[in-house]
C-alpha cells in the first residue's frame, strides 16, 4: 500500500498570505511572549486532540467490525473489486489534503478551520485501517505499539532540536517539493506496473517526513501568525500520520 507522499498542506507564501489573513495580525514570532506561548500550547493542543480522534476512530471502527480479521474480510473485496485502488487512493488523498489545508486557512471562520482538521484526522483514520491490518496479521499489536513508540521518539527528538536550536528550517522547502513530486512518481510507477518501492524507498520516506517535522515546527515558531494554530496544527499532524504510516511499513516489512 504505497500510495501516499505527503503533499504541501501549508506553504509559507501561502498560508502567511494577506489574502487569508489581515496583515495587521502579528506573525507568532514577533508577538508579545505570552501569545507567542499561548499559540504554540493551541497549536500543539489541536495536534494531540487530532491524533486522539484518530486513534479512537481506528478503535471504534475494529470494535464494531470485530477485530483487523473481519476488517480484512470487508475492505478484501471492495479493494478486489475497484480498478487501480491504490491511485484512487492517491488521488483522494490529494484532493481530501487540499480541502482540509483550504479550510484550516479560512480567515473568517473558526468553524471551517476546525473542520478542516476533523474533516483530516477522519479521513487519515480510514487510510491507515489496512496498514494496521497487515501490521496485526504480521506480526501482532506489538509491532503497531512499536511503531508507536518509534514515531513518538522521532517526533520529540526533532521537536526539541527544533526549540533548542530556534533555527529557522524554512529553507527545506523547494527540497521537499521536490522530494515529494519525485516520491509521487515512484509511488505512481509502482502502482501501474506492479513493482515493490522496498526498504530503501521506505527509510528514505521516514527520513523525508522527519525533514518536514523538522520544516513545519520551525514554520511554527518562526513563520505562522497568531491565529493560524489550527493551520500550524494541521501541517504538523500530516507530518506525523505520514513518518507514522512509514514507520509502520518498516516494522511490517521487517516482519516478512
């Protein structure tokens, strides 16, 4: 199931835009140091609620199927039966990317930013259930606990060089455009001639999503304006989700 480069979910020349916000509104940055600390406690606290929702929507939906065996039985035929489901996948993946960043952007309306970010965590939810299946026909839970744990300590490692350092990492991005097209590519090459992306292809993915952690907590810190945290937040948790589902592919592969 390779099908997913992150896209992106928020570039500086466009999210800082003043076609989105006003450009009296202070960047993070250059604001007072108690709003400065109160938007990154709302960015970080809008990241974490959408991990929870995603992990309590992938619970519920085992629950009420009866565990990854039946899941297996259900998404099995639905996946047999659509041509081509991985670039159907990479294709909703895309567009559901692009309106959930749209959304989180809005200036005017907290109710569509918000939805933006609920409208992610489910979406990315459902994409991850027949990873998690594999992981748990593989080798069990311990493997997707493992690859929890992996993620976690990759996520605040990056984190803290991030806050320590104070460097501004926004110069990663024509390199992880790049990088992204080109993973698309392979991505898209393997799906229509059936070929597998490997180990390599796949730790080079975890490298790749840990430069955008590296990337979108800087922009945190160096480059959103106050306001902008569930925007901040979204770009944060696509991160997260991807070097998770890649970690993941890396445990299961490993398993094989």
């Amino acid at each position: 199931m390779h099908y997913q480069p992150k896209q992106t979910l928020m570039q500086p020349n466009q999210s800082f835009d003043k076609d989105f916000y006003d450009s009296t509104d202070l960047f993070a940055a250059a604001a007072a140091a108690d709003e400065r600390a109160g938007f990154i406690m709302k960015t970080y606290l809008y990241l974490f609620g959408a991990i929870a929702a995603l992990i309590g929507i992938d619970v519920l939906l085992f629950a009420a199927v009866g565990g990854p065996e039946k899941m297996i039985q259900i998404i099995g035929p639905v996946f047999a039966a659509v041509p081509m489901p991985g670039l159907i996948l990479m294709g909703a993946f895309i567009f559901v990317s692009w309106i959930a960043n749209s959304w989180a952007l809005n200036a005017t309306s907290p109710a569509i930013q918000h939805a933006g970010l609920a409208l992610y965590a489910v979406f990315m939810s459902l994409i991850l259930v027949p990873t998690l299946c594999l992981a748990q026909a593989s080798g069990g839970s311990g493997t997707i606990v493992s690859a929890i744990a992996a993620t976690a300590g990759l996520f605040a490692l990056l984190t803290l060089t991030v806050f320590i350092t104070r460097k501004d990492f926004s110069f990663m991005r024509p390199f992880l455009l790049f990088g992204g097209l080109a993973a698309m590519g392979f991505i898209a090459a393997a799906l229509v001639f059936g070929f597998s992306l490997g180990l390599v292809f796949t730790y080079a993915m975890i490298a790749f999503f840990c430069c955008y952690i590296l990337y979108d907590t800087s922009n945190i810190l160096h480059h959103y304006r106050i306001g902008q945290h569930v925007a901040a937040a979204l770009a944060l948790f696509a991160s997260v989700v991807m070097l998770f589902w890649y970690v993941l592919r890396l445990f299961i592969l490993r398993e094989e």
